[in-house]
C-alpha cells in the first residue's frame, strides 16, 4: 500500500499511508477503538476503496479476509456457506474446523446466532486457506478450548496474517511483528506484540519532550517579537515568519486521544459473607449444569468463571444472584447487596435509541425535571460532559446505538454500569471489542473496587490480573473450585492431572512390592521403620492441619501471595508424604502378618 488516503468526507483517517506486508509475515495490528484499524484491514481486501493512493498485490497471491457479519443469503445452512467455493471432497475441511471452532454445519442460516455466523466465516477462511488472512477480532464469540484450537492453526499455517485482537496472550503468542494505528499514521516493529506497550510508550515519551521543547521556543520566539521587533523591523521579518511557522507546526501536533476517564465507586458496604452455595444441583433436559457445588464468597473477592461456550456459566451466575433457583441444594445471598451487571449481549442497549436518551431514558440515572443530565453516582452531571469521559463526542450524543463500533457500545454500557452506586459487579464477556488501554484501565478500576466482582470472560491474559479465585466449569456437572486466575487454574489442574497418574503408576508398583513382600518376611531395617511410621505420619497430620488453618484466610491469597504459595507447595509437599507413609506402613503390616 502506497499513499492511502482516505476521508469518508470529513476529517482523514489515513494521509499518505504506506505500508507493505511480506509473504509468511505474522502481524498484529494495534490501535486505540475508532483509530482505523478495521477500515484499514477492508482496504487491504478490497472492500473500502480510497480515495487515493495504489494498492498491489502480486499475481498469484490469495487475499482473504473474515467478515465481522457475513452475508449468508442464499445459504441454506452454516456448512453450505462455509463451504462455498472449495472443490468437491474438501467438505472435510470446514468439518474440521466446525469441530474446533463449535459450530453446528448443518444449523440453518435463519436461526443462527451472530457468533455462528461469525464462526462459520472464521471457518471458511481457515478452510480456504489464502496466501494472507486478514483477522479482525476472530476469539469474539469463541471460548477458551476454541480460541486454543484457532492459536494451533495460525501457529501450523504457512500463510501470513495480519490480526486484530483485544486477547494480548492471543496477540503475544503468534504476533511476529506490530503494526500500529496512531492518529492517522501506521508505524511498524519487526517485534511481537510482548514489546509493542515499551515501543508505545518510548514513542510517546519522545513526542512529549519533543512538544515541550517546540512550546518552550514559541515562548521564547513569541517574547522577543513583543519587546524587540519594533527596532529592527525590517532586519528580522525573517524570525517573525519563523515565528509563525513554528505555531502552525505546533497546532498541526495531533495530540494523542485519552484514556477514558471512567471511574467506578463501591456503594455501602455488603457484609463480610457476599453469596454462600452449598450442594447445588441444577439440570436442563437431564444435562446437569453444576452438581454438589459448593463456594463460599467473601466481599472483595473476584471469582472468574471460565468454561466452553454453553457449559453454564451464565446459568450458575444466576443462581449464585437468586435469579434462578436450583434444582436442590442453597444459594445464601449476604445482607446489604447493590449488584449492577454488565450484559454479554448488550440487551441493556436499545440501537434505535441514541446515546443521549440512552443515559437520560435510563430509570436509574434520570434527574427530576432536567432532560440534558444524568444522575451519576448520586452527583448530576450533564449528558455531553459525561458522554466524553468515555471518548464519546458532541455528534455522536445524538447518534444512534446502532452506528457505534463494538468496542464503543461496551464504552457506552460501561458508562451506564459506572454511574450507578454498586458493591457487587456481574460481568459478562466484558472485554469483548475493548482496546488495550481501556482493559488496561478497566483492570485499575475493578482492582480498586471496593465490592466484589463475579466474571465471565474468554480473555486469559485479564483473567489473571483480575481473579482471586477461578470457578472451571468442564461440563456435566463438574465445577471445580480453584485458588488464582487463568494460569493458576491450569497449573493446579496439570498438577492433580500428573499426580492421578503418578498414583495410579505408584498403586501398581506397591501392588508388586505387596504380593513379593508378603512372601519374604520383614528385615531389622523393615521392622525399625514399622515402629518410626506412626510418629512420623502423626507430625505430618499436625503440620498439614497447621497449614489448612493458616491457608483458611479467604484474603490471605490476595494480600501475600508469596506466603500463599509457599504455603500451598508445602501443604502438597506433606501430603504427598502422608500418603507415602500410610502406603508404606500399609505394605510393612501386611508384609509382617503374612
């Protein structure tokens, strides 16, 4: 791409850009919401003409991009679609990738959700398998076992791919090099997205110092044009008219947009015990949800609930708030709750309203007798003002929901979810469409929150800044309770993983020194160890009980995590040698009887 410049009729989104993507290249390309970086990828597919400027691609090379909203007319079912175009005997390959992407091929279009039809184009994408796959959010609308399958893929392609993604652990794990929309301008790294937030900041820090020098020599240009002009007018018009190129270069500076200033505040506190779950038990049709479930929680704690795509989360979510009652077993909620909720599906959005009478229509944020404010955390505020701490400007308050990208309707219902007083936050998929320095922010907030918070999210790299404890949900009935976010979960699950197998291995090897002990007879050494086992085994119950105590304190993970996961590896360590000892002394019983 070579001098790309492009307007849609008012201000430009792109001047004299240029850019070049290599065969093979592995891209992420990064930018702040509204800032170009879907436009861009429809430009390199063809689907957005410039208004000037020459794109090339060379002969032979297959350009494929995956549509946000796939036109399906025409199509039966999903797997048709998907399909469309390949040869004859190569359906195999949009069944495989409906395997790993979740999606039903024979589902019909007309009663497919967005996130199948979104699927089904991820799927015929993969299938087609173009020289450059042009990736616009592919993990929304996936879960976790897919986004892991989709990470496979890209890993194993030859094909080169140009990617946008808010999922940074998607981003850090196949992104080669960055490209990055900023104010207009696309700068490229030959480095992955793990140092693009050093590159950023490096840039902007330079821009600064480089903005105050600019602004320090108007003052001292603007000074002597005041007091020494008049007696050397004709000898320095010259400085003068450098003078005012040196304030038309300072205006043309874009300054950089900011962070949205959200801000969110506990209302009164709740008590100390928030929810209390004791042997839950739900179904669907025979297909259990949860079964003997229990979880305690405490005011403060963040518990993420992580799972595929239809296991039920957001059903246990609701029973956990008394929405739903269980089929058997108690759900307790605590005293004093201000739950607010942050809808997956953006139900709380109407598209046809716009956002100004979406803040001012709400129930809840209305102000008696004043149509052009909100009530915001108990304080008034006027709509516009309040609209523009979440990047919204003066037209777009009168435009309709319907024209927002994905990204700036999360902001807008974030603006609603912020403005009310709260001490319980529910959460669902609430980083969908984000850019990276909201969930950067967004992740300050929900740290400094002073209630507790229940989520629902695909995104590992946030899960494991944000949650104290994780709720895994792996289907039919099996909820297991874990200490951490994402990482932590899977380590504590590979770890009961290799020690089932380690005791099943072990169990085999003690069966084989059982049946040849058994015929043998103890020996001084056995018959010492025999009459030590009792002490040693009483100790190291005293230890673990010492440890399951001091591990009891529900803030003690958060507070000293350090002293947490000591505790934790010492509390394995003496376990794994109790049941060392019991088997030992089990076997040296039997040997001395028989």
């Amino acid at each position: 791409m070579s001098d790309i410049s492009l307007t849609f009729g008012g201000d430009p989104i792109f001047d004299q850009l240029g850019l070049v993507v290599q065969p093979g290249d592995r891209v992420a390309l990064v930018g702040r919401n509204g800032s170009g970086k879907s436009t861009l990828m429809k430009v390199m597919a063809g689907l957005v003409e410039p208004d000037r400027g020459d794109i090339v691609v060379p002969a032979g090379i297959s350009v494929g991009y995956m549509d946000q909203d796939p036109d399906m007319s025409g199509y039966s079912t999903l797997g048709e679609f998907a399909s469309a175009g390949l040869e004859p005997g190569e359906m195999y390959k949009v069944e495989r990738a409906g395997e790993g992407l979740k999606f039903d091929p024979e589902r019909p279009v007309e009663t497919a959700s967005g996130g199948e039809r979104r699927r089904a184009a991820l799927a015929r994408l993969m299938a087609e398998a173009p020289d450059l796959m042009l990736l616009d959010e592919p993990t929304n609308h996936l879960d976790i076992e897919a986004i892991g399958w989709l990470e496979e893929e890209l890993k194993a392609t030859r094909a080169g791919f140009v990617l946008i993604s808010h999922d940074r652990a998607f981003l850090r794990e196949l992104s080669r090099a960055t490209l990055w929309i900023d104010r207009g301008m696309v700068r490229r790294q030959e480095k992955g997205f793990e140092a693009f937030e050093a590159w950023r900041d490096k840039i902007w820090d330079e821009e600064d110092t480089a903005r105050h020098k600019m602004d320090r020599k108007i003052k001292s240009e603007a000074r002597w044009a005041v007091e020494g002009i008049s007696a050397r007018r004709k000898r320095n018009m010259g400085r003068v008219r450098a003078l005012k190129d040196l304030r038309s270069e300072r205006a043309s500076m874009i300054r950089r947009q900011g962070a949205a200033a959200m801000a969110l505040e506990a209302g009164p506190k709740s008590g100390k015990k928030v929810i209390e779950a004791k042997e839950v038990f739900k179904a669907f049709d025979a297909n259990p949800i949860v079964q003997n479930f229990s979880l305690t929680i405490q005011r403060g704690d963040r518990v993420a609930f992580v799972g595929p795509n239809g296991v039920g989360k957001t059903t246990l979510i609701k029973m956990l708030m008394g929405d739903e009652a269980p089929d058997a077993g108690t759900v307790t909620l605590g005293t004093n709750l201000l739950p607010a909720v942050f809808d997956q599906a953006r139900a709380q959005l109407d598209p046809d309203m716009t956002l100004w009478d979406s803040l001012t229509g709400d129930p809840d944020m209305q102000v008696s007798g004043k149509a052009d404010q909100v009530m915001v955390r108990g304080q008034p505020r006027h709509v516009v003002g309040y609209l523009k701490e979440f990047l919204f400007d003066d037209r777009q308050a009168r435009a309709p929901v319907r024209s927002l990208s994905g990204g700036e309707k999360a902001r807008l219902l974030l603006a609603k979810l912020m403005a009310k007083e709260s001490n319980l936050l529910v959460m669902d998929e609430p980083t969908n469409d984000l850019d990276v320095e909201t969930l950067d922010l967004l992740q300050e907030l929900l740290d400094d929150y002073d209630g507790t918070v229940l989520l629902v999210s695909h995104d590992r790299d946030f899960l494991d800044r944000v949650a104290t404890t994780t709720v895994a949900m792996e289907g039919n009935g099996r909820a297991d309770v874990y200490a951490g976010g994402w990482s932590d979960y899977r380590s504590q699950r590979q770890s009961d993983e290799t020690d089932k197998k380690q005791e099943k291995t072990k169990g085999k090897a003690e069966k084989v020194k059982q049946d040849k002990a058994q015929k043998e007879g103890l020996n001084f050494t056995e018959k010492h160890r025999l009459e030590a086992l009792p002490a040693i085994m009483e100790r190291l119950e005293a230890e673990i009980a010492k440890l399951e105590v001091f591990m009891a304190d529900p803030e003690l993970f958060t507070k000293e995590p350090v002293k947490f996961q000591k505790a934790t590896e010492a509390l394995v360590e003496r376990q794994t040698a109790l049941q060392d000892a019991e088997e030992e002394w089990l076997m040296l019983e039997e040997k001395a009887e028989g």
